[in-house]
C-alpha cells in the first residue's frame, strides 16, 4: 500500500488593533449592534473613496520584520475580485505582486527538533462583513460592522508536515503578533483565523497532490484535530481508489469531522488588478528602521534568556514566555524576590488554574507582582505555610489585597515558636497514651495522627516542620 505525507501551508489572518478600519473612520470594536459601524466607504457606496490607514500600514511593516522577512520600498494595493453577500463592493481590497514583506521564516520546536517554515508574504487588505444564518428557514443576514477592519495576511510556504507542526507553528506566530502589539490573537474572538491547505501526496515524491482549504478553526486544538482528520480523510480517499477535489472545507469541532463547502477558486478567477483609487506606497528606510526599532525581545529570544538567566527548565520558560504579559509578569515578580523556580511554579500552577478560570489573562488579575513575590517570602520567612499560603492567594486573587493585610485580618500568622507549641504538644501527648505507645513501639504511622492533633488545636497555623521537630524531641524524652 502506497505509503502518504501532508503537505501543507498555512494563511494566518490577524485583525490589528487599530481604532479604526482600515480605509475609513468608522471605530472597531468586538460585537455591538449589527451595522452600527459602517459608512459609505466600508459599504462601498458609489462615489466614496478609500484612505489607508497609516498605522495598520506600520503594523504589517513592523510585523514583516519580527517575521525575518524583506522589506521592499515600493508595495501598491490590488483589487481581489468575487461574488459573495459579504463583500459589498464585489471586490477586496488587497494586494498580490508587491506585499509589504516576502521571504521570511518561523523557527518551530517538534519532539526536540528545530524545523525552519518559510513565510511566503505578508500583506495587508481589509476584512469581509459577517454572514449570520437563520436557525429557522433558508433566510441569511449580513453584518457589515467588520466589513473594511484592517486585516494582515500572513502565508507560509508548504513546509508543515504534520498537525503538530501546524499548531506549534500557530503558536509561535500567535506569541511573536501579541508580543510586538500588532493584534491580541484571540482566536475565540475571531480576530486571529488560520486556514490550513492540506494536501497529501506519496512520500518520496516532489509534485503535490490536490489541496483544500480548511476554514473555522478557532483554538490551537482545533488546528490540531482539523489538520489530522483531513489528513486521514485525503489518504483514505486516495487508498480506496477515489480523487480529491480542490474545494473549502469547515471544520465541525462538535463531530470532529470537515464538511464541504464550496468549490475552492483558481487564482486567477479573482482577476486582481490594481486599485485605481489608491496610489502605490513608497516606505523611506527610516520608516522601517523605526518600525525595527519598536520591536521588543522577542519570544524566542526571551525563552533562552529566562533558560540562562534565571536556570528554568525549556518547558518552563516557553510556557512563562508564551504571552509578553506573563513575560514581564515573571520578571516583576523575581526582581521583588528573586525565587526564580517558586514563583514560575506559582505562577504556572495555582495561578494559571485560576485565571482560567476566571477566563482573563494574567495582566487583568488584581494580583500585583510584588504581592505574589511577597507572598512567597512569607512562605520563605515561616510566617505562613505552603497551605496557608493557597487560601491567602484565593483572597488575593479575588480582592487585590496584599498578602500581608490578609494575614493580618485573618489572624493566619504561623505558629512556630517553642513557647507556643510545647504545652499544645503536650496534651496532645498526654490526651493519646496508646498512639504514643504504638509511636514508641515502632508504628511511624502514629506520628502522623499526633501532627494532625497538634494542626487541628492550632487550627492549621502549626509550623509543619516545627510541629515535627518539637514533637520528635517531647517524643524521645518520653521514651526515655
């Protein structure tokens, strides 16, 4: 049996945090009444004129060069001609000979294995309106509020060879966008969109075979699951005799299946031309330079860094530098108390936990840097245990209060001196003859059970490693 491989490429669309569209005035914002935000020039009203915006222009310049790509002095805007209700000028506006950057590269890490994808271009256009279907009848409505946003269009080159090399790619390009402020990713939202090619062909061959277009794929894991079951879908189809025919697919996440949608167009069925309403663009190399400039450490580099400067782990330091915010959230931290491997382990466990719950990102808490630095020294210094410290943090978490003015309120401050512990230690002692009597006989399980006592007439404020130490010694003077 003729053995396959994916061949794929991936068109990554990312909205830019502009506040405007992006030939037009009218504000961009998520959601809102259906539209609200429009004008003759997003819906294409005879008569209006396009003006491009300036700084979704510096976005995608500033972007092609965090992206290692080249970028050229002259770029100029095509007209992407098709029929759908979406677009209501009956053509996009976009560009085709001359992007703003070509010839980039994405590094991406798989099973240890650094694997360079080439970026094909970057280059910007403006955004369709919305379909919405009705859940009763054949009726659909439109939404222009998106119509005319300012899109960025990233392509790769065919390069990925799996689903995993698709949504670790993804993921790194999501990181470098946010990092460098371009766009805030969010997939849920639809303001980050990705659309694998996917085609498969037999290995050891150079040709590729016929490609979908895969569309709706809203989270990395459905990048994952999406390209894998396409994949299989292709192979199978091609096994058993049949054909595949260049067509775009959805991805229906709830039965784990793509479905066909409409026939996938040719090239040159979009008849591009260019924009007769909009000049070409010159870029001064000062322009890019100062675009270069702006760009901040970037993930990767600051991965390495965290490795080095504060002795992570990879794991660790890829997962403290998946989003700048985390970045610059860890780095605060340690430089208030510098427990380097404490806080990462705060920070990726009961922290994250919560914010996911909580559904925001780590910038949004009401937990301050210093705080959760803070909170660990009190863990460090006795003054609280380890789970103590997880109630006091719950607090912190949901009322922005300092560890030290929660533990002050709440009486938490830990027990530990001897004064203190001794005439606890021995009633426990005293109240449990035959638990020290087994203790004594050699049932280590019986300390255990006189701990807990000793926690429980503390009510949990004992000093764990005191409450040993102390009971040990009380322990042996009774045995001798």
């Amino acid at each position: 049996m003729t053995e396959y491989e994916p061949v794929i490429g991936i068109e990554v669309h990312a909205e830019l945090l502009t506040n405007s569209k992006m030939f037009c005035s009218c504000p961009v914002e998520f959601g809102g009444e259906p539209n609200t935000r429009t004008c003759p020039v997003c819906l294409g009203l005879p008569g209006s004129l396009p003006v491009p915006n300036r700084r979704a222009i510096e976005f995608v310049i500033r972007a092609s060069l965090a992206l290692n790509c080249e970028v050229k002095e002259y770029s100029d805007f095509y007209r992407k001609n098709y029929f759908y209700p979406d677009l209501p000028k009956n053509y996009q506006i976009s560009q085709y000979d001359n992007p703003i950057g070509r010839n980039g590269w994405i590094d991406i890490t798989v099973d240890g294995t650094v694997k360079r994808i080439g970026i094909r271009r970057v280059h910007i256009e403006e955004d369709a309106g919305k379909l919405i279907h009705a859940s009763v009848g054949n009726e659909s409505l439109v939404d222009y509020n998106r119509g005319g946003l300012a899109l960025m269009e990233i392509v790769t080159e065919a390069d990925i060879r799996s689903a995993e090399e698709a949504r670790e790619y993804l993921v790194n390009l999501r990181a470098i966008l946010t990092y460098i402020g371009v766009t805030n990713g969010k997939m849920e939202e639809g303001t980050l969109r990705c659309e694998p090619n996917i085609s498969v062909r037999p290995k050891g061959t150079e040709k590729f075979g016929t490609k979908t277009e895969l569309k709706n794929l809203n989270s990395f894991r459905a990048v994952y699951r999406g390209v894998e079951y396409e994949v299989k879908r292709q192979v199978e189809a091609l096994q058993s005799g049949g054909r595949i025919i260049q067509e775009t697919r959805r991805w229906d996440d709830d039965r784990g299946i793509t479905i066909a949608m409409r026939t996938k167009e040719m090239e040159q069925e979009y008849r591009y031309f260019p924009d007769p309403d909009l000049v070409p663009m010159n870029f001064s190399a000062g322009l890019i330079e100062e675009q270069r400039s702006l760009l901040p450490e970037l993930p990767q580099a600051r991965k390495e860094r965290f490795m080095k400067e504060f002795d992570l782990s990879a794991a660790d330091a890829e997962m403290l530098t998946s989003t700048r915010a985390m970045a610059d959230y860890y780095e605060e931290a340690v430089g208030a108390y510098p427990d380097y491997k404490g806080i990462s382990n705060w920070i990726m466990g009961d922290f994250t936990r919560m914010l996911n719950s909580a559904g925001i990102e780590i910038d949004a808490s009401k937990v301050k840097p210093v705080d959760l630095a803070g909170l660990l020294k009190m863990i460090a210094d006795n003054v609280i245990s380890g789970k103590m410290a997880k109630t006091v943090f719950e607090e912190m978490f949901n009322t922005g209060a300092s560890p030290k003015e929660i533990v002050k309120s709440r009486g938490m401050v830990q027990v530990s001196s001897e004064t203190e512990l001794y005439p606890i230690i021995d009633q426990v002692i005293s109240e449990n003859p035959r638990i020290v009597q087994d203790f004594l006989g050699g049932k280590e399980k019986s300390f255990g059970f006189l701990v807990g006592q000793i926690m429980k007439y503390t009510q949990g404020r004992g000093n764990p490693q005191a409450v040993n130490q102390l009971l040990r010694k009380r322990l042996s003077e009774t045995k001798g």
